[in-house]
C-alpha cells in the first residue's frame, strides 16, 4: 500500500475512534422552531419540554466503570474548516536526493479541497460558531462545521430522546466525574453541581431534587439522560429540525460582566464598585473595561450611566452591563424640638406635649424622650428631652426644663385612675383589695375542648409531649423550653382515622417564640390571639383523606428553638369529625411524620400541668350595676373560679387545671355606672400579658411587668355616661394566678 493510502486509512481510523464528551442539563430552553417531536417516527420522537430551568456547573471527566473519552479528532465536511481526512499529491518542487528516482515524496500539511454549496443532505452538518448540532438517531453531532461521534447514539426511550453524558460535557465545556461511593453521576458547572443516579428519575441540583422525564439509565458502559435535563440546567437553549433531522443547541460562549453599587449613594460619599464576571466554557477572564461616568466619588447630585466589560483568554468581550446611578444629595440631619402647654406646673397636673421635631430631607425619624410624664409629683425642676434619628443615623436632642409647683393638684394614685391611659400602672394598697365585695355573676360554657400541653414543659428529649383525639371545637394551649443540646421543633400533627374525609378549620392562632423569656413567649401568643379574632388572618380549612396525617399551627416550626428557648401557643380549631393529634418536639432538621411512630411518649413533669379539659370557654354575665363602690372580679383561684377537671390520656388520670390558663373567659358588665374605673390587679405574682376590652386590645401593663399586687394596670374609664363593657381574658402562659378585675369609681375631677 503506498504512503498516501497509508495516510488515508490512519486519518479515518483516527477520526472513527474519537468520541466526544458530555454536557447536561434540565429543562428545555426551546426559543423557536418545531418543539414537538425530533421525528415523525416513534424512534425520533424527542421530549423537547422542559423539566427545570436550574443551572448547573464543571469538573473531572470519568465514567463508571468506563475509561476516560480521548479528545475527538474532528472529521472534515464539506464547508468546514478544518483539515480534510485526505490528502493530495505535493505540488511542490521537492529537493531531490542522490539518484534520479527519489526514495520518498514528502506529505506536506493538508489543504482543504474545494467544495461546492453543499446540498441539503450536507446542510445537516453545518452549524454556526455557537451551536452544537445533534443528528437524530445518529451518534454524529457537528461543532464549528466539524463532525464528531459520541460513544452512543441519541436514543428514544419510551417517548424520551436520551444522549450520552459523555458526549456533551467536552462540547460544551463542563466536566463530570463518577462517585463511587454515593453511586452518582456528578456534574457541576462553576458552583452549581448536579447529581444523577442511575435507573432514578431523580436528579439534583445544589441539593434540590428536580424530576426528569424519563429516569437515567446504563447502556454498553455509557450513562445516559434525557437530552432536555441536560440542556435545561446547563440553561441552553434549543431548536428542533425535523426537517433535516436535527437538534441544535445555541451555545453562548461569551463571558458576562457585572457589579453592583450600594442602594442608596450620596454626593460626597466613596462609592464602592464590586464587579463579578464568569465564562460559561469556564476560560479565564483577563481583561476589562469601564466606559461612561464612573468616579469613586461623585460631588454632584444627578444621575450617571456606568457601564462594565470583560474579556476572556480567547479575545470574546462580554456585552456591556450598565447601571445607572443616581446620587443623592448629602443628608441633612434632623432637627429635635418640643414644647410643652406651660412653663410651671402643680404637682399632679397633666402636662401637654407637643413634638415638633422634623427632618429637612422628609426622611421617617425614630423619636426618643426621657423623662416625659404625664405629671410630676415632686416639686422642683424638672428637665425633660427628646432625642430624634433619621434613617442614615443622624441625630439630634432637644431639652426643656420646666418648674414643679409645691402644691397639689391631684395625689399621684388619683391621677392615673382620672387620666391614666389604658395600659398605665398606678399603685394601691393591695393589701385591702381581698376586704373588697366579690362581683356577683351569671356562669355558663361553651363546648370548646383544651388540650393543654405543658408538662413537660422543659423538654429533655425527643418525644410526644401530648396525644389525644378530639371532636368539634377544640382549643390548644402549647408551652415548651428545649433543654436539649440541639436545636428543635414543636409539631401538632393532625390524623384522619376516618373512614371518610374530615375538615379542620382553623380559626384563632396565637403564636410567641422561640425566646429564652416565658413571660414574653406567653404575653406574645395571647396578643396574636386576639389580634386573629379581629382580622381573621388564620381563618383556614384542611381537608384529610382517610388515613391522612398533616403537620396544623405550623407557626410552632417555622423557627427552630436553640437550647434554653421556649415556645407558646393558643389556637381554635373546628374538625367535623373526630382528629388524632399529637403535639411533640423533636430535632429541628427531622421529618415529623416519618419520626413521629418512632417517638415515645414523654413522661409529665410533676410540677406543670397537662390535660384534656371540657366547657373550656366560660361565659361570665355580671347583671348588676358596678362601679359605684369598690368590687372585684377574683379568676383562677380554684375557690371562686374552679379549677376545670379532666384528664391526663396518656396515663388514664384525672387532671385539673391549675389556673385555668387554656381557658378563654368572655367577661360582660351589663351596667358599668358613669364615671367608673376598671383595672388589672395581680394576686400571684408577676404578670403580663393583654385583654381585649370592647375589640381593643390592652396591655397589661403598656410596658414591663406587675410584679406586685399593689400594681394596677389601667384597662377601661366610663365617662359622665355609664354603658356595658365585654372583655375577653385568657391567661398568658408564663404569668401567675390567680388576678383581680377591679372596679371602683373615679375621683372628682378638679
């Protein structure tokens, strides 16, 4: 055979062996042409609809159980530009040797040989500088006008078009290796990774599962995936053929620039320009460019067009990204300033403020004042101030010293029952408040079940805390601290045991936490839960299908509670059909219905209290006109209020529910007389927490605590008129029992 033939067949074997590398992706990017099917036959049908539109990213190239795919040698077509499979006699003048006759002819570097248009069957092959040209049913795909062959051809698998991962990755510029540990195919593409499994429909990417069409699969050594999971996570977009055949994916090989300015920029401030580029064939970015008014600082307040370039090591500019920026002109401080109705007031004179503080540039100023009281009961000067900041914190203080009077308008305690607001603490003489009459009342209930889950309410382990089935309205009352070294939720996982599907509807949630403070966690709850009778935020229904189990309140797991905090609830819920709850605290990064058969249940702690409780909403009608002498309305002391009776499921034995908290009080004076004054007064120790009082909510106390029972916290004033008033009370978990409504009549006005 002579050096010419030679050559012929050596370049072809060459060019039959090359195969070329894979890349991947999810979800189709299909911008235009047929996105229906790769061919009108069952064998050409393509899954061109994408399944995900996650990016994806770069890495080593192994396969399992595979050897690594050599570099492809491209095989010359017609209208391409690299070197032909061919070569042609010399012709060229060489140097002769000795003889006449030379020993050898010297093959000199290939010239392509002249092609004419190519026909239509040649036009499959071309393909632009930025596509990758797939040929359906075939294991040639075309880069550049060149032809390469994958190790496998694009198959058809139950209606899903399939590609070899290795025949992408190298065209496209990503890496894959093979874990064998984990048994997965790992691509990744700058910091996104994306992981296949075999025989999975599965996939993920940066941990995110993603479902393919059509599972991943082995064939002959190669691991093949839906051609639409590759291209539509490495976000490449499509066209199909079918005409010719083919499947062409447009490749963006250009680097992309850009950066980012802090959102708000004022004259005369630095301006710190953070710049980010990238390639999507992973090639180094070694230049840049910055065109238009770019200035690390701008004196003048206006608007200025930026723009940002980068190059890569192949010479391709990125396109421009620009911002315009918008620099303000430099803050002004606020300016702080108050005045008051008088210079000189009598001890127990009520004091009129009026903040004039504002902020030349209209922005929203945050106001503080020291020493600002509605009265001074202490003769002598009394300097109060204000201190105001803006939103970029500047600030400013204004002061003004008034003059206390030695005589006495009104006693300090006379004061805050005539002008108090709700909310404001005044002392008594607590110890006489027991002497006073008892409010005579109508009692009555509605049928709302408790569930009070409180013991253990320190938690050392994971376990159920409460399980019980309940029918109808059921009220919750959740109280839990974490005292394990882990972080964890509280779950309430609803079961339908029906034979027959069940609604719960949720009416009322009061949600405080996670927070190493129990009298917050509880004060918080119970004013979310008055907040949701008045808009209604968490009115819902669930369905359960039979055998249905479903995670309720999920306001307890939103946060996970670090060791040492504490979370507290108080919910109304309705099912019409009978519900298995469980309430239990586990490690915050587990699933709760897969754990929750595993979990025991946990043992009460001897101290708190847990239960199932009946009536849990009594209903107190006070008839007779109060206010025209001191009385008081005395709640969960277990003698006046009773205590409700019922019982520990978990353990078969009788409960009782020490200072009813769980239970909601619906208090209403029918005749409350004019001029007449309602406040709190605790009687068991530290308390806080509101009431609603006529649909507004009132803090107990405004701020702080009543720590004491010669504390009262102002809750309601009848003026020259008297009327009915309602309340709503529930205890706030954290507090103590039991406490005072107290009514008395004011003092005479001066």
């Amino acid at each position: 055979m002579d050096l010419k033939k030679l050559t012929l067949v050596a370049v072809l074997a060459i060019s039959q062996a090359a195969s070329a590398v894979p890349a991947f992706a999810e979800a189709g990017n299909n911008t235009s042409g047929n996105t229906n099917a790769v061919g009108a036959a069952a064998t050409s049908v393509m899954d061109v609809m994408p399944e995900a539109t996650d990016p994806l990213p770069p890495m080593p190239t192994e396969v399992p159980g595979g050897v690594v795919s050599p570099t492809p040698t491209p095989t010359p077509i017609p209208g391409g530009t690299t070197e032909p499979t061919t070569t042609t006699e010399p012709t060229t003048t060489t140097e002769p040797t000795s003889t006449t006759v030379p020993t050898a002819t010297p093959i000199p570097t290939a010239t392509p040989e002249t092609t004419t248009q190519p026909t239509p069957t040649d036009g499959v092959r071309a393909a632009a500088s930025n596509q990758l040209v797939l040929m359906m049913n075939s294991n040639k795909m075309y880069q550049n006008g060149v032809e390469y062959l994958a190790n496998q051809p694009m198959a058809v698998k139950n209606g899903v078009s399939y590609v070899s991962i290795r025949a992408m990755v190298e065209r496209v510029g990503v890496k894959y290796i093979y874990d064998y540990k984990t048994k997965e195919t790992i691509v990744t593409k700058g910091s996104d990774v994306m992981r296949f499994k075999t025989d999975s429909k599965i996939y993920s990417v940066n941990g995110k599962n993603v479902t393919m069409k059509g599972p991943a699969y082995q064939f002959k050594g190669t691991f093949m995936v839906p051609l639409t999971s590759i291209t539509g996570a490495l976000g490449i977009p499509y066209t199909v053929d079918n005409v010719q055949k083919r499947v062409i994916l447009t490749l963006n090989t250009k680097p992309k620039a850009s950066f980012t300015v802090p959102t708000e920029i004022y004259a005369g401030d630095r301006v710190n320009f953070v710049t980010s580029s990238s390639s999507p064939n992973g090639t180094a970015i070694v230049d840049q460019s910055w065109e238009g008014n770019k200035q690390d600082i701008y004196d003048t307040p206006g608007f200025y067009v930026v723009s940002y370039s980068v190059m890569d090591a192949n010479g391709q500019w990125s396109d421009p990204y620009s911002v315009t920026i918008n620099v303000l002109k430099p803050n002004t401080p606020p300016v702080a300033n108050f005045t008051t109705d008088k210079d000189s007031y009598k001890m127990g004179e009520m004091i009129t403020y009026s903040d004039l503080s504002s902020d030349p540039d209209g922005d929203p100023i945050e106001v503080t004042w020291t020493n600002k009281a509605e009265a001074f009961f202490t003769p002598g000067p009394a300097t109060v101030a204000i201190q105001v900041k803006d939103s970029h914190g500047a600030i400013s203080t204004f002061e003004k010293t008034i003059n206390i009077s030695d005589e006495v308008l009104y006693s300090k305690e006379d004061f805050y029952r005539l002008f108090g607001a709700p909310g404001s603490v005044f002392n008594i003489d607590g110890s006489m408040v027991p002497t006073w009459q008892k409010v005579a009342y109508n009692l009555s209930s509605e049928p709302y079940t408790l569930i009070r889950s409180n013991s253990p309410e320190t938690v050392n382990t994971e376990g159920i805390t409460y399980k019980e089935t309940s029918f109808g309205g059921t009220r919750f009352l959740v109280h839990h601290k974490n005292n394990m070294n882990i972080k964890t939720k509280v779950y309430v996982i609803a079961k339908n045991n029906n034979l027959y599907p069940t609604t719960i509807t949720t009416e009322y949630v009061g949600f405080g936490g996670p927070s190493s403070f129990p009298e917050g966690t509880g004060k918080m709850s119970v004013e979310r839960y008055w907040k949701s009778m008045i808009t209604r935020e968490h009115y819902k229904t669930t369905v359960l299908q039979p055998g249905e189990s479903v995670s309720i309140l999920t306001d307890l797991n939103k946060i996970a509670m670090k060791p040492g905090e504490i979370v507290s609830l108080q919910a109304d819920l309705f099912s019409d059909y009978p519900i298995e709850y469980n309430v239990m605290m586990i490690e915050a990064n587990k699933d709760p219905l897969t754990t929750l058969p595993t979990l025991p249940i946990l043992d009460r702690d001897g101290v708190h209290n847990r239960g199932t409780y009946a009536d849990s909403t009594r209903i107190i009608t006070v008839t007779d006109e109060v206010g025209t002498t001191p009385a008081r309305l005395l709640l969960g002391d277990n003698l006046s209020d009773l205590n409700l009776t019922g019982v520990d499921p978990m353990n078969g034995t009788e409960a009782s529910n020490a200072g009813n908290f769980g239970v909601l009080y619906k208090i209403k004076f029918d005749r409350v007389a004019p001029n007449s004054l309602i406040t709190f007064n605790p009687r068991g120790g530290n308390y806080m927490g509101p009431v609603m009082v006529n649909g507004q909510i009132v803090h107990m106390p405004t701020s702080g605590s009543l720590s004491s029972a010669d504390m009262n916290s102002v809750i309601y004033r009848t003026g020259d008129y008297g009327g009915s008033v309602e309340i709503l009370f529930t205890a706030a978990s954290g507090s103590n029992l039991p406490v005072n409504f107290l009514v008395t009549p004011l003092p005479a006005k001066k």
